[in-house]
C-alpha cells in the first residue's frame, strides 16, 4: 500500500510507508498519505508575487507554486466552484468569502497557521488543508456540508472540533502528533479514516462510526488491538503496518474485510481469519510467522488475489515457498512484489466461465 520500506499506499496520509497497493487506490496510500512537498527551489517567499489576472467567468482555477501570498482580487470570481492554490506563501484565506460556489479548496503546502479564516466560506465540501501549520482543529462548525477533509502534515496533537461535520466522509490526520483517538463519535458518516504517522497507543474511540469502510493507523505505537474494532461491521480494509503488534487478536470480527495489512510488526502467527470469506489482499510480510499450516485459517481460498509473505522464516526456501502458496490459493495474481497474472483478466475468465456454466445448467433444463 503506500509507503518505503514497503508500501504503505493511498496517497493519503503523510502516512504511507507504501504498498503497491496504494497505486490500485485508498485512496490515494496514495491518495493523500505519501504527497510530498514541493520543491521550493524556484520559488522563494521573498521573490516578487505575480500579478494574477482572476477570470470572473473562471469555475475552476489552479494557482499551483506561483510566490503567491495573497488572495485579493479572488472576490471577482464569484462563478468559481474549484480552487488549487498548492505550494503558495498564503496565510490568509479571508478573501475566499465572498465566492458563494466554492465547494472544492486545496491549500496544501502555504503558510497557513488556522482554519478560522475560512469563516464564510460555508459552501465546501472537500478541504485539503494539508502541510501548513495548523496546531488546532477549531472553527469548523459552519463548515456542515463538508464530506473531505484532508490535514496532512500539520502539527495537531488532538482531534477535537470536529463535532458539526455530520456529513464527513473522509477524514485524513497522517503525520499529526496525535497520542490518542477521540472525539469521533459525531461523525456518523464517516467512511475512511486515515491516523498513519502519528504517535497512537490505543485503538479505541471508534464504537460509533459503524459505516467506516477504510482504516489506516500504518506507523504508529499499537502493541494490541483489543476490543477497538468490534462494532466496525463494515470495515473492507484495514492497514496497520509498522506498528508493534504481536498477535492478531482483534481482527475476528470484521467479516467484510477485503484488504488486511498487519506487515512489519511483531506477529508469529496467522489468526482470526475464519470468518472473512471475502478476503482477497493480505499482507503479513516482515513479521516472526513460521508456519504454513497458519493459512488455514482463510475459508474462501478461491477469493485471495494477493499475498505477501516475504521476510518471514517460513520463506527460508524461496521455491518450495511458492509452491505451496501457489497450492493452497490457485488463483493468486500476486505472490509478494511478483506479478503472476493480471487481475481484472482473471476476474474476465472467471465471469465469462459463470456465465457459461449458467448456459449449460438452462440448456440442461
């Protein structure tokens, strides 16, 4: 997934340590985990700022690294619904409330300190607010429509503020300097949470966001996971790599995962697979994992496409460790960084010999 000593995906989250798993995406792993700065080189704050002639026709508008500190002048666009203004020195938002449309906002890598600046600007939807300064989450109520949030790289030590923000959907905090999880019980609708890079002890806080889809804590200081995702029934995916875990005790209840990563921790066996039939990406390299009999725990091995497994003593025989994966799961695309097959061709065979059968089994009747 994203990430590199191995891949922590979506591009997501300052917190990515990267999966190949991140190109398919979370989403960005790498979504918005892994965005890096920019290279100011040619573009320093105290260089001349450039004249920008603001289209009042304009509905989207990109202002990417041109030394631009201020937003005055913006007001004239009041047809405008999209604004980029990445890798700026702007410190103040202020301007932005009197475009009554403006719903998508990307100020990711300026000089901004606060959100309280965006007072007014209550049509967004989408905000990325990542790599400034920001060391509280305030001043968002107004901000109800709100269903992306990105405050990658900031400098939050706890998540708070965010009770207003119903409609969240998305919620991304990679590379704060957050010790806890709290304060979440508000976001009924959240459906991806991204934690990774932070300084995390604990799963917990997360009793009430039953409709989250995606949770990634990748590089933090878990050691166990308790009774932390019992009641996330709908969970799909679920990465925890680079942590300090030593068993997979917590996982057995999350039935409709599709995509679990436990990588480079502490764990010396596979476990609490039995109910997950829907399977199809596990990754549980860089761990103390010695048996092969552990595997036996995923039910439906028809459905796993990937599996990484490298950099365990059970890999001590390279052959005989392909062997028997490519026996126990026959149709496996990807056996760690090897690509066997491509997917959607296998998923292509795999319909057209349904759909095939189906005949048969009418022709039959």
């Amino acid at each position: 997934m994203s990430s590199q000593e191995q891949p922590e995906r979506h591009d997501h989250e300052g917190e990515c340590e990267g999966h190949d798993h991140a190109d398919k995406a979370e989403r960005s792993v790498q979504v918005h985990v892994e965005k890096k700065a920019h290279d100011k080189s040619e573009a320093k704050e105290d260089e001349k700022e450039p004249e920008v002639d603001y289209d009042p026709e304009a509905e989207e508008m990109d202002l990417t690294n041109i030394r631009l500190r201020s937003l005055e002048g913006i007001q004239a666009c009041q047809k405008i619904t999209t604004l980029v203004v990445r890798h700026n020195f702007v410190k103040d938002l202020s301007p932005l409330a009197s475009l009554p449309l403006l719903t998508d906002l990307d100020v990711y890598e300026n000089k901004l300190t606060s959100l309280s600046s965006l007072h007014g600007v209550a049509s967004l939807t989408s905000l990325d607010f990542s790599f400034n300064e920001v060391r509280q989450v305030q001043d968002l109520d107004e901000h109800v429509k709100l269903e992306k949030l990105y405050l990658i790289s900031n400098k939050i030590s706890d998540i708070s503020g965010l009770d207003k923000l119903v409609n969240l959907k998305l919620l991304e905090l990679g590379s704060n300097r957050l010790r806890s999880i709290s304060n979440l019980e508000h976001l009924s609708n959240l459906e991806e949470l991204w934690l990774g890079r932070n300084k995390i002890t604990a799963l917990e806080g997360l009793e009430k966001l039953s409709k989250l889809r995606l949770l990634s804590i990748q590089s933090n200081r878990l050691t166990s996971l308790g009774v932390g995702l019992s009641t996330l029934v709908n969970l799909t995916e679920l990465y925890l790599s680079h942590n300090g875990l030593t068993s997979m005790a917590g996982v057995e209840t999350l039935v409709n995962l599709r995509v679990l990563d436990m990588s480079a921790n502490q764990i010396k066996k596979i476990e609490g697979l039995e109910k997950m039939t829907k399977l199809k990406e596990l990754w549980m390299n860089n761990n103390f994992i010695e048996d092969f009999a552990d595997l036996d725990c995923i039910p439906n091995p028809q459905a796993l496409r990937a599996i990484y497994l490298e950099r365990n003593p059970l890999q001590a025989d390279p052959a005989e460790y392909r062997r028997r994966l490519l026996e126990r799961f026959p149709l496996l695309c990807q056996i760690d960084a090897e690509m066997l097959r491509d997917e959607d061709e296998l998923e292509e065979e795999l319909q057209a010999q349904a759909t095939g059968s189906e005949g048969q089994v009418e022709r039959s009747d």
